[in-house]
C-alpha cells in the first residue's frame, strides 16, 4: 500500500465506488456493536476513509480533537431512527463511516 493518502488514487476510487447512502435502521447491528463513527459534513467522506485506511493518526486526531470525527452516539442514533434517516456510508473495516447528506445551496 502507498503511504501518501493524497496520491492514493486507486484506493480512493475503489472507496468512492463502494460509498453509498443506508437507511440508519439497516446500521443500527453496526452501531449497537459501537462500529460506526460519524463525519462532520465539511470533511470529505471518501478522504477520511482514505485517511483511516492508511491509519493518517495526525490528521484522524486532529478531527477527534475538533469534533470532526466521532463514534456515533445514542442521542444521533435515536434521531435518524425516528426521522427514518439516509446516510450516506463507507466501510472501512471494523468501521462503518457515516455522514448525513450534506445541504445542496
């Protein structure tokens, strides 16, 4: 595997490829198991899988340290299942990533 993420092409392709967006109800075995992190909506979600992937622990502490990147907690989970929520969802093994669609301007 390469060591720079940024150049990283054919990971980051094979990542976009496999991103697609989940009903929150079908992540709920995945979150229960404590597997899914969420990502703030001003990161790129393909980059951050593409970052983990490659364990960038500079870049990945530095968004937990902003609130940028977390594990997803009860009070998130609670409300996309009751609003019957789609995330658009990335795995990048143990985890599953997940962001909410971003607002279109």
């Amino acid at each position: 595997m390469q060591t720079n993420p940024d150049k990283d092409t054919e990971l980051r392709a094979k990542v976009n490829r496999e991103t697609a967006r989940l009903p929150w109800s079908e992540l709920l075995k995945h979150f229960a198991q404590g597997n899914v992190v969420w990502v703030a909506n001003s990161l790129d979600l393909v980059d951050v899988a593409v970052r983990i992937s490659h364990d960038d622990k500079a870049n990945i502490s530095q968004w937990m340290h902003s609130g940028l990147l977390a594990k997803v907690n009860d009070q998130q989970a609670a409300a996309w299942l009751e609003a019957d929520a789609q995330l658009w969802a990335s795995v990048v093994s143990p985890f599953i990533l997940v962001q909410e669609q971003k607002a279109l301007n």
